[in-house]
C-alpha cells in the first residue's frame, strides 16, 4: 500500500503554474478544433484539438492531487488481530 503524502507550499505553487499552463492549452484546443490554432505552430482545424489533451493531460491530475492533498486523512484500518495499527 502506498503512503499518501500532502502537497508542500512549494509544489502547490508549481502545480497552480501547471494548471494555468494546462488550462490555456486546453483553451487554445478547444478554439484549434474548429477555426485550427497558430502558436508557434499551426494545426489544421480538425488537428488544433490536440492542445486540449495535453492541456487536460497536465490539468487533470494536478487538480484531483490538490484535492486529496486538501481532504481530511481517513484513520488508519485496523489489523486482522483486532488492535488498532496507530497504537504500535
């Protein structure tokens, strides 16, 4: 089982960068998909969607991180023998 650990101040402020990096690709594919995008590169309209995914790509799990970063920790199970596993 994988222990969980909370995000730093440090990596919150790297992952709002992140979000905002990935939002604007999301929004620069969402536009490229019907009128194609021009951002250093030029996509066709039917290939300027591309941007979306790698901007969800980077949104996407940064933002349920966060939240399970936010959310109360659940107690620890208890063992097969009955005692509790915060106890030893």
């Amino acid at each position: 089982m994988h222990q969980f650990v909370p995000m730093s101040t440090f990596e919150k402020v790297c992952a709002a960068f992140a979000i905002l990096l990935g939002g604007g690709l999301m929004l620069l594919g969402a536009v490229g998909l019907f009128l194609g995008s021009s951002a250093n590169f030029t996509l066709p309209p039917v290939l300027g969607v591309a941007p979306f995914f790698f901007g969800y790509g980077i949104c996407i799990p940064l933002v349920r991180y966060w939240r399970m970063s936010n959310a109360p920790p659940s107690p620890p199970p208890n063992r097969e023998d009955g005692a509790r596993s915060d106890l030893v």
